[in-house]
C-alpha cells in the first residue's frame, strides 16, 4: 500500500501551484492514501489574536471548493483537517474522505494559544475522543498537530489496532527536529506509520513553516520526509508490519 505526505504552501496563489504539482505526483505514483496538512486550504487564520467570524467563513469555503477537488488525487483514501462550525462552535475537524464520501474522524481537542497560534481563541475543543476511524485499509488514528504530544492516545491506538497514525500539521521551521522526534516516538508507541503533512515556507504573516512531512515505521524508522526541493513523498508500506508490531515491545506492555 503507498502513502503520500506533502508540505503545502499558506497562500492562496502558491497553493494553487502545489495542489496542481501535488495531482501530477499522485498521477505518477498512485498512492492508495494521501495525507494532507493541518487545514490546508486556506491562509493560516490563528495567526492573530483578533477573531474574524467571517475569515473562519472564509476558510470554510475554500476548503469546500478543495474537498470537490479531491478526487483529482485519484487516492482512494485521503486523510486531513478542516475547519467547520456546529451550531455556534467553530471545530477543527479531521476528515476522512474515501470514494468520494466524506465523514467526519476527530476534532481537534488540545489547543495552542499563543502568538501566531491563537487556536483556543478561533475555535473550541473537540469532545475528547479519540476513537479510530474506519477507513477501507483499517483504522486510522488522528493526532491533529500539538494532539501529537500527548502521547497517552498513541498507545490507546495501539490497544485499538491502528494502523496508520494522520498527524497533520502546521508548525513552524524552528521546531523541524523536534517535531520529528514526537513523530518517531508516537510510531514506536503506537505501533503503526506515522504519516505526517505540513505547511511550508514564508508568508505575509511572518510565520515559517516548518515543511518536514514524513512517513514513519511502526519501530521508528524514518521512511521519508519532504523538503521544499521534493515536497511531496510517497512510500510502498506493508500494513501486516503495524499489526505485528501490536505484539511486539513496547506495545504488548501491560500498564
């Protein structure tokens, strides 16, 4: 089964391009699975501190008109976030969209609140759950970008069989190696890939995207990563790796 990760540009002109590029590598190497970054589809909107109800509209929109677009992918699997509202809540939402079918996975419940990372100020917390998602290739686990530190629900997807581990992200260039590092250990506790996507390079708001998407084995092993030279990355995994991994330490470990 192949993945593909990416790092996408924030703005809109840029991403166009990108999603254009992105379409012709999924052409080329047909990944059944394609992870994207952290509410990809419009500019970065907790960069500041002031909420604007109608940029969140915004942003909800332009995701609307990518989601139409997914089939271009001609992944029979795409994993990602998005930004909805239910009721008066504004959530961050990790999707799963298969076929042509989108439903809802996970919404995003640790929430960073600090300069060009107002979250907990734009949007609430999700319910808390953690529950795998279905998927046509099994269950996927989100970790919707800071949801990668706790590390406490990789190893509850352990005990749930998950076999593919959707981190996507929108971090910043300084933390590069020490988000790798949270990615090599969620593997490891998880005992399934670890896919991971990423916004990348400078913007009007004065952010830095990190980029560094990555596919990570079940034992740590770093399978690929992205740079702003490649960035996009598509790798042949075995998911029977991720369950055997499950008996294998520290997995089988009782707590």
């Amino acid at each position: 089964m192949k993945i593909t990760v990416c790092e996408l540009p924030n703005d809109p002109a840029p991403l166009a391009e990108s999603w254009d590029a992105l379409v012709d590598h999924a052409t080329a190497m047909r990944p059944d699975v394609v992870l994207l970054p952290e509410l990809p589809f419009h500019p970065w909107v907790g960069w500041t501190k002031v909420v604007d109800p109608a940029e969140w509209i915004r942003a909800e929109r332009s995701h609307d008109e990518y989601l139409k677009r997914l089939g271009e992918l001609g992944a029979g699997l795409v994993l990602g976030s998005r930004p909805i509202t239910d009721g008066d809540r504004r959530l961050n939402e990790g999707f799963v969209w298969s076929d042509g079918e989108y439903t809802p996975a996970h919404h995003k419940y640790y929430l960073p609140d600090e300069e060009g990372f107002w979250e907990a100020t734009w949007y609430a917390r999700g319910n808390g759950s953690f529950e795998p998602a279905p998927t046509p290739v099994g269950p996927a686990g989100f970790l919707i970008c800071t949801e990668l530190w706790f590390t406490e629900h990789a190893r509850a997807y352990a005990r749930n069989d998950v076999s593919i581990l959707a981190n996507p992200r929108a971090t910043e260039w300084s933390s590069r190696d020490r988000w790798l590092a949270g990615g090599r250990a969620a593997a490891v506790m998880s005992g399934a890939f670890c896919a991971s996507s990423n916004r990348s390079g400078l913007d009007g708001t004065g952010l830095h995207w990190g980029g560094l998407a990555w596919v990570i084995d079940p034992n740590g092993e770093v399978l690929a990563t992205t740079s702003s030279d490649h960035p996009f990355a598509t790798v042949d995994v075995d998911l029977l790796e991720a369950q055997l991994a499950k008996e294998t330490y520290p997995r089988y470990v009782e707590e």
